[in-house]
C-alpha cells in the first residue's frame, strides 16, 4: 500500500437511491482517473443502464480519500444508482532503458496494479465455481429467461424450466392416482354397461319425446323436439300477428318528414328505424341511374345540387375547370381537353373513379360547350347547330332592279303552284325594329347546369 496514495481493503462500488431531485453522490474510493469510474442506471433487478460521461460531472481523481460526482439533471426519487470501479487495464507511464528512475511512477504504477486486483477479486467474487481440482465449465449462450442449467459434458446447457418440472412432478401424482383409479373403473364399468343401456334410451327420449310429453313422468322437463315445437309456434304466432297488425292498420294517403320506417341492421344485427326525412335525404340521389345527366338551375335559391363527395354515390359536373384541389371534379376526371372557340366549342375529360362502370370512357363537358341532348337512333354521336337548307325567291321591281316602293302582291299560276310575283321588299326584323342575330341559330331557352353520375 502507497503511503501517498494508500489502497484501503474496498469492494469498489456502491449503491445509492436517489432521492427527489439529487444531483450530488460521493465515490468513497480513490481513483487515478475519471476513466476508471462508472455510473450506471439499475433499471431492473441485476440489470442497468451506463450513462455517457457527458451526463454528469466527476471529481477527486487521485484523491486518497475518493471524490464525488455531480448529475446534469435531478434524479427521480426511487432511482438506483451504482457507483463502480471499473480501471482502464492499461499503463499510465513507461520506463525507458538507461532513463531515469522516479519512484512516483512505479508507486502509481503498483496503486494501478491494486487497484485492478481489489476489482477483479470483486467479481471474482460474483462468479460461479468449482472445486479445487475440477476442470471449468462453460454456459451456453442460447439460453431464454426462465430456463434452469443443466450439466452436458463439460457444459451448462438449457435444462427443464420450473413449469415442466412441475407438470412433471404432477404426472406422476396423476399416475399414482390413475393406478387407483383405473381398479376402481374396472368395478365401475361393469356396472356402467347396463347403466349405459338405460342411458342411451333416456338420451333418445331428450331428444325425440313428443310435444307436451314429460322425459321423466312428474319432473315437468321435456324433449328439445319439444322446445323446438314451442319456439316454431310461437315464431309463426309473431309473424302471423305483424302481418296481421301491419294489414289491419289505419291507411296513411301521404307521407311525413317524422314517419318512420322499420328495417333490419346488417352492422348491429338489431331491429333499427328510420325516418323518412333522413332515408329520403339519404336515397334521394341513389334514384339517378349511373351514367344519367341530372339538370339542375344553381341559379336559383335552394335548389338540390348533387354531393361532391360521397363513397357510394358520385356526380361529376359536366364544367371544365373543376379538376383542381377543392373543385367538383377533383379527383374524378382526367386529361381535360377545351378546344375551339364559340359557338363550336369542344370540351371533353375521361372518367377516372375506381369502382366505376364508365371508368376510362371519353365524356362531353356540355356546360362549357354549351351542348343541348337530343333523342337519336345513334347514341353519343355528336353534331354542331346547322339550318336545314332552303332558298327565298327574290323579287324585283317593274324598273328590273331591286327595291321599290312595296307593291300590293298579285298571285301567279305559272311555276307550279301559287307565287308572289310583284314588286314587294323581302326584310328580316322583329316588333320594334332589332335584328336578333349572334354566333349561333338557337332556340328560347333559359340556362341550367348538366351533371351526370357515373358510380
């Protein structure tokens, strides 16, 4: 032992439980560096967890008398924590040949040296073994939690765990006790034939005994041919009074918002009602058929407009523009095509719903083309306006020119048919004088919107 440093008989760890919020531990035990000390977390029993040196601050190396160390942050009250040495097996100096000596340095040296024997008889100590003279085992790495050793050669391997050793323990009570109980079965048994005779005609009569009829005279129990009976009945009774009460009850010529309609639940399994405000809110639009165009004036006030988003029902509104995030069409069309200008306006997109019988087919945009339907043998052809062709006759005046004063028409015979041949002026106008002309021919008409369903 250094009398400068002296090596006092220590174990080289200790154990503390932190209180709420304590930073400050002491290390009892000299140290020559801050390496040779660890700090650990036990986070369960013969378990822990190392912290990083950067997680506390350690002081008092080369100190006699130990040192201490400080936590960055508080610990919570409860927490076990383990101060051991743990000497770096390295040398701090070295001693050239033909150098100069200095006793510092071996009697560092030979503190280090005891310090890493009182460390290894420590663990030393925590290790399992055998007597003097025996050859050493080794453990097999492959063992699981729970299971016990057990002794293969010069090996420890994976041996019974507790539980089997205990089943085991139990089988054999139960043979002890099935030695037993087999000679008390072999008088049992033959008893148990003829008592198995009576059984089986009992079992039938459970089984099979008429509607009403006692298995047992007196005892009021009865066959499940009997229940069975009971329970038919009672299911026709039920059925026979619903119908009953359904066809006997006071006629109602016209439907409310508050009625209500009964109906058998496939989520719950239960009977569950309906009022007719929400089935016809809910089903109202599941009467559009799939490829169907719904028109519908938004220019007006509370008008029924189709759900942009709904799983079992979807629309598109026939507008382009509408693919965009937050628009009608999000979602449901792709390669969106607008070509031409007015009145010849083409505007297509294709369908693009999973789950869709029209997934992938080419449809019209017929607001932005401004397109109207048409009944024809033909489905889907598509035609621009057009008149039908057809001439006006001409007139002209007595001078051979055209013009003149309108003159009172006289009516000829001579080109098959009647004609007006005189001198009269042909003008398109309408009451008050306005020419109504424009870009396309066209009939009255007011503007509404075209949606169509496609899922």
């Amino acid at each position: 032992m250094s009398i400068v440093f002296p090596i006092e008989e220590d174990d080289r760890y200790r154990r503390y439980t932190a209180s709420a919020g304590q930073k400050a531990f002491a290390v009892p035990f000299p140290f020559q560096q801050n390496e040779d000390v660890a700090i650990l977390l036990q986070t369960a029993p013969s378990e822990y967890t190392e912290f990083s040196p950067t997680a506390y601050v350690l002081a008092g190396a080369n100190d006699p008398s130990g040192g201490s160390f400080t936590m960055n942050v508080g610990r919570t009250a409860g927490d076990v924590i383990l101060v051991l040495g743990r000497a770096i097996l390295d040398r701090m100096s070295s001693i050239v040949t033909n150098g100069r000596f200095r006793s510092e340095l071996i009697d560092g040296e030979l503190d280090r040296i005891r310090i890493i024997q009182q460390e290894i008889a420590r663990d030393n100590e925590r290790a399992m073994k055998v007597d003097y003279g025996a050859p050493g085992y080794t453990i097999a790495n492959d063992l699981a939690d729970g299971e016990l050793l057990m002794k293969s050669g010069q090996r420890f391997v994976a041996g019974p765990d507790a539980s089997e050793i205990q089943n085991a323990q139990g089988y054999a009570q139960a043979a002890s006790l099935s030695e037993i109980a087999a000679g008390l079965s072999a008088n049992a048994a033959a008893g148990s034939a003829g008592a198995a005779a009576a059984s089986a005609t009992l079992a039938q009569k459970w089984a099979t005994n008429a509607e009403d009829a006692e298995v047992v005279p007196g005892s009021g129990l009865f066959s499940a041919y009997h229940w069975y009976s009971k329970t038919l009945a009672l299911y026709n009774s039920v059925v026979a009074g619903l119908a009953g009460a359904i066809h006997g009850a006071t006629a109602k010529t016209a439907f409310v918002a508050a009625d209500e309609l009964g109906f058998w639940d496939s989520v719950s399994g239960a009977l569950r009602k309906i009022t007719l405000a929400n089935f016809w809110a809910q089903s109202k639009w599941k009467s559009v058929k799939i490829g169907e165009y719904y028109f519908v004036n938004t220019g007006l006030v509370g008008v029924d407009i189709p759900p942009t988003s709904d799983p079992e029902v979807v629309f598109i509104e026939l507008t382009a523009g509408l693919t965009g995030a937050g628009g009608f069409n999000n979602g449901k069309l792709t390669t969106e095509s607008v070509t031409g200008s007015a009145p010849l306006v083409v505007a297509t997109a294709v369908i693009s719903v999973a789950g869709s019988p029209m997934n992938g087919q080419t449809i019209n945009l017929l607001n932005t083309e401004g397109r109207i339907l048409r009944p024809s043998a033909s489905p889907n052809t598509k035609q621009d306006d057009q008149l039908q062709e057809h001439g006006h006759r001409q007139m002209l005046s007595s001078a051979g020119s055209l013009g003149g004063a309108p003159q009172s028409p006289t009516v000829s015979t001579a080109n098959n048919g009647a004609q007006l041949d005189s001198n009269i002026t042909l003008v398109v106008t309408t009451t008050g004088g306005a020419v109504r002309t424009g870009t396309e021919t066209r009939m009255k008409n007011i503007g509404v919107k075209a949606y169509m369903r496609i899922k």
